[in-house]
C-alpha cells in the first residue's frame, strides 16, 4: 500500500514540472467539479423552456445567451458535461475490462485462442468506427445507450491489442518461467506479475481515450443520434445551434468551447502521464 | 515479399468478409421488420409482402447473405426502395466528392504538415518548436465537427469568406475549389499536426546520422543539407501513412460533409440512416469499408517494403 502510495506521489511530483501537462489537469479537474456541481451551479433548470427570451445573447441573467426554446444556454452546458462524463466514465472502464480480459486470454492462452481474438479484434477495427456507429443507430433507434455500447465494440479492440502485447512480451521473462517451474498458476502470474506491469500502459490509454470517446458521444448526439431530447449533451447544443446559426452564434461558441477544452485537458494530462509512466522515455532521461 | 503481400491481401480480404457478414446479419436479424419501418406500420399485409419479395427478405438469412455476395459479385449493390435506383449508382455519384475533400485535405495538411514539423526539429526547444508541439497536440484533439462549425460560424456566416453550403457550380472549378477550402481545413487539420509531429520526429532522428555528418565535412550547404540528404528519408514515415489517412478520412468527412451541407458519402448514409433507407446503409458502409481496409493493407505493404523487420514480425505473429 505505501508503495502504491509513494508511486501515487512521485507520479505528482513529476507532473507538477511539467507545466502542459499540469495546466491539462487543473482543466480536467474544473470541468469534472463544473459538472459534478451542475445542479448547484446552474442558474436555470436546464429544461425550462422560456419561449419570450429565444435565442438571445449574453446577459446578466443568461451569461452565455439562450437557446431556441428560450433554454438557458449555460446550465445546459453545465448539465451536458454529465453525460460526457457517464459515456466516457461507462465506455472506458468496460471496455478496458474487456479488453484486459481477452488480450490476456490472447497473450496467456493457446495459440488457436490467440488467433480467434486477433481476428475478432482486426475485424471490429476494420470498421471505420462513425460508420459503424451510424449503422448500428439506424437499427436500433438513437439512445445514449446504444452509444455507449458502440464505443464499448469499438473499443475493446484498442485495448485488447495492447493488453496482448505486452502480456506476450512478458510470458516469455525468465523470471515468469521461473515462477512457473516453482509451480506458480497462470491466474497467480496475470494477477501478481503481469497485471502490474500492463497498468501504466492501460492508464495511460485510458486517459488518451477520454477526448476520442466524449468527441464520439458528442458527434453522435450533434447528428441527432446520440441522447434523446431534451437532454442536454455537448453535442445535441451544438446540433439546436446549427440549425438556428443565423439567428444566433451563441449555443455553438459555448457548446464547442466545453469540447475543447476537455479534450485538450486529457490529451495535454494523458501525454504528461506517459512521458512520465513510460520508462523507456524515462530510462533515455526524456522530458523529465 | 510477394508471400508477404499475399497473406496480408488474403487477411485483409477476410477481415472485410466478416465485417461485411457481420453487419448483413445484424441488419436483418435485429428485432423489428424492415419493411414495417419502410413502409409504416399502416400498411397493408399484401403491400409488406409484396416489399419483402423485392427485397429478398422472405428468404431464409444465408440465402440471402449467399445473394447478396452474387450481386456484389456482380457489381450489384441491391437497390434503393425508395428511389428504385441502383445502390451503386447512388453511391459511386457521391464518392467523387467525398474523394475530392479527403485528397484536397491531405494534402493540405502534407503541405503544411512536413514544413511545420521540419522547421520545429530544426530549431529545437525554440518557442516555434514549443508552439508547434502544442499545436500539433490541440489540432489532434480537437474533435473535426466542432472545428468547422467554428469556420462555419466565423468565415462563412459572419465575415463572408467563404460560401456555407454546397459543392460549387459543377463545371466551375474555381468555383468548387472555393467551395471546398473550408471542409477541407475541418477534415484536415488534426493531420496537420498529426504529420508535423512525425516529420518532426524522423528528421531529429536522421540529422544525428552519419551521412549528414559526412555531407557537412563535405562542406555541403545547409539547406542542400536538409532538402536533399534529411527530408527525403525523413518524410517516408508521413508517405506511409498517408494511406491510412485516406482510408480514415472517408468516413470522418461525413461530419465535414453535414456542417457544409457538402454531397458526398457520409452525408448520403446520414440520411439512409436517418430515413432508415437500409439498402443504402449497407452500400456506403461497404464501400467505405473496403476504401479504409485498402488503405491499412496498402500502408502495410508500404512499410513493410521499406522496413524489412516489420515482414518478419508479421511472419510470427
């Protein structure tokens, strides 16, 4: 434990010099309270409909203007980050799971298993991935579940590839063979040996995922495929805001700025991390 | 090599054979009657009847899978009930423009790409170098739609730049071309970054080499130094993903494609899908598919070519 703990705090202490990387986590950590605190912070019921105030600016009672419906754009915004945060939240952790499951199966197991799943893997990849999700919403109707569900598909392949790698790379250490001489079981070896050493990686991805998955939730739900109004998302803002473009500029300026920037925070966190966790770059004495 | 080739070929060719089957089934084995959704639940039994012969659908799901690969055999793509044209001919009317926006971005972004990331390996921990980092990591991040309907907002509705809507008169290449910048820098920009970064980590790579030792005890010029002896080897690794790039492109041009209200393919599954016009689903998604899984094997054989080592490790794996 207070070896977790040591990592923990040398892993922060690196990051505090690296300014990118530390400006990408203050935004991370903003938004997540923005949006955690929604209900608190938000001076409207994202909701309500106020039909006398359509569509106007910025203003002392609407700070980032109003929607068609006359909705108040900034607590939507609020608002729409919780959905942002369930898909990549949901998306991520299963599919990581997932693919952390099958790439150990494929790296672990026989060779005729490994070949199944590389195939399955290649097959699920070779789809390009908004094409796939737009079949799939064509049968099944749009919802934030389908969609969560596709970047789940689309993703376990990602992670299952990496997994196996790096589980092939490590079967064949001598001191994995030697654990298996002393009699060792292939379930102790992938929970005390392999699983550590695949952690940093699997983080580091995962936070590289973030800004793929939220752009993904966003894109769908901007093509009227992803949450079902009148939920706010990041995505269905910018989606009333283009068709009402000429009338006002507002919902599309504040619904892509939450975009941006929480996809530049995760990716600035997610490059510091691995320059940091990665100990080729660090052995080399790379930017830290 | 040629053994090489062959067994990617053939993977690649099975791969898309899966993906294809894949989608078939899920299409027609989802709950719910497409001719139902087609025509609406008031229809009558004898029109829905009459609907699903047309469509093969009252066939058992291998036969028609086993159909389905005949026609495309053939070149058939099935037709599209609702305008009773041939799928390909609708998709193929499309693809062009779809093609023009993806090579138009391309090579933009090679264009301002390669320079970029030269430049910033040249002048190491400059502030250009620094800047470019930064940059690159942003143009990648940022999700392509919100960027054009940033450019859409700005330079076409606001200041007038450019137009918002449309491919331009056909015939009027001027006209097209206009019509096509701001798509194009949408679609492109995450590969401006994304290729400066790469050239610019080849180039550091190649001027620690020997040969450009020697050329500068040659007393060569510098910039004959860099154009002629690092940028040539410097820039393969950007050659060979630039396939990939038009393979990934296709698709993410829908969103391009929707913003600008662009003809192309993306936009035209956009509307099959929300018009639930299944035919023509499967005959853009299949065309893409076998364009994205083209272009990988073809990237493939490029670096296989040119990095033996990657031939072997494919043998092993």
């Amino acid at each position: 434990m207070t070896n977790r703990a040591g990592f923990v705090r040398e892993t922060f202490t690196a990051l505090r010099k690296d300014s990118l990387g530390m400006t990408g986590l203050v935004i991370v950590v903003t938004i997540l309270l923005l949006t955690l605190f929604a209900s608190i912070l938000s001076p409207y019921d994202p909701l309500e409909v106020d039909v006398y105030n359509r569509l106007v600016g910025p203003s002392w009672q609407h700070w980032l203007g109003t929607d068609q419906l006359g909705r108040d754009v900034l607590s939507r915004v609020l608002y729409g980050g919780r959905v942002a945060l369930k898909v990549s939240l949901v998306a991520i952790s299963v599919s990581m799971a997932a693919g952390l499951l099958l790439g150990m199966m494929a790296g672990f197991g026989p060779k005729w298993l490994d070949r199944v799943l590389v195939i399955c893997f290649d097959t699920l990849r070779s789809f390009p991935t908004i094409m796939f999700a737009l079949s799939i919403v064509a049968l099944t109707g749009p919802s934030l579940n389908t969609v969560i569900g596709i970047i789940i598909i689309t993703s376990i392949p990602v992670y299952g590839r990496i997994v196996r790698t790096q589980t092939q790379a490590m079967r064949d250490n001598d001191f994995i063979l030697a654990e298996r001489a002393m009699g060792a079981s292939t379930a102790h070896i992938l929970r005390h040996h392999v699983l550590p050493n695949i952690a940093a990686p699997l983080l580091i991805l995962a936070s590289m995922d973030v800004p793929a998955v939220v752009g993904m939730e966003a894109g769908l739900s901007f093509l009227g495929l992803g949450v079902s109004a009148p939920t706010p998302s990041w995505g269905s803002i910018l989606n009333d805001g283009y068709s009402y473009l000429r009338n006002s500029p507002w919902p599309i300026i504040a619904g892509g700025i939450p975009l941006i920037l929480v996809t530049l925070g995760f990716t600035f966190f997610g490059e510091s991390l691995r320059d940091i966790l990665d100990p080729k770059l660090r052995g080399k004495g790379g930017k830290f | 090599m040629i053994r090489f080739i062959t067994r990617r070929g053939l993977l690649a060719l099975f791969i898309l054979f899966l993906a294809v089957s894949l989608l078939f089934a899920m299409i027609h084995m989802m709950p719910g009657d497409p001719a139902n959704v087609l025509l609406g639940p008031k229809a009558s039994p004898e029109l829905k009847a009459e609907l699903k012969q047309r469509m093969g659908l009252d066939q058992p799901l291998l036969v028609q899978l086993g159909r389905f690969y005949n026609d495309l055999a053939h070149g058939d793509l099935g037709i599209d009930v609702f305008s009773d044209r041939q799928v390909s001919e609708i998709v193929f009317e499309q693809l062009p423009y779809t093609l023009a926006l993806v090579l138009a971005a391309i090579g933009g972004a090679t264009l301002l790409g390669i320079p970029l990331g030269c430049f910033s390996a040249l002048r190491r921990n400059s502030l250009l170098d620094r800047l470019t980092a930064i940059m690159s990591v942003a143009f990648i991040a940022i999700p392509s739609f919100v960027v054009a309907l940033y450019l859409l907002l700005w330079l076409a509705v606001k200041w007038r730049w450019f137009p918002a809507m449309g491919a331009g008169e056909s015939g009027n290449i001027a006209d097209q071309a206009h019509h096509l910048v701001l798509p194009a820098v949408a679609l492109g920009l995450g590969w401006v970054g994304y290729i400066a970064r790469l050239v610019r980590a080849s180039m550091l790579e190649v001027m620690e080499e020997n040969h450009i030792r020697t050329a500068r005890a040659f007393g060569l010029p510098e910039r004959t130094i860099i154009v002629h002896y690092a940028l040539r080897i410097a820039v393969l690794p950007t050659v060979t993903i630039l396939g990939l790039g038009i393979g990934t492109m296709l698709s993410g041009a829908l969103f391009a494609e929707i913003v600008f209200s662009r003809p192309g393919i993306g936009k035209l599954l956009h509307e099959a899908v929300l018009s639930r016009n299944y035919p023509v689903v499967m005959g853009s998604v299949l065309v893409t598919t076998t364009f994205f899984v083209l272009s990988t094997l073809v990237s493939d054989i490029i670096n296989a070519t040119l990095d033996p080592r990657l031939r072997e490790r494919g043998k092993s794996s």
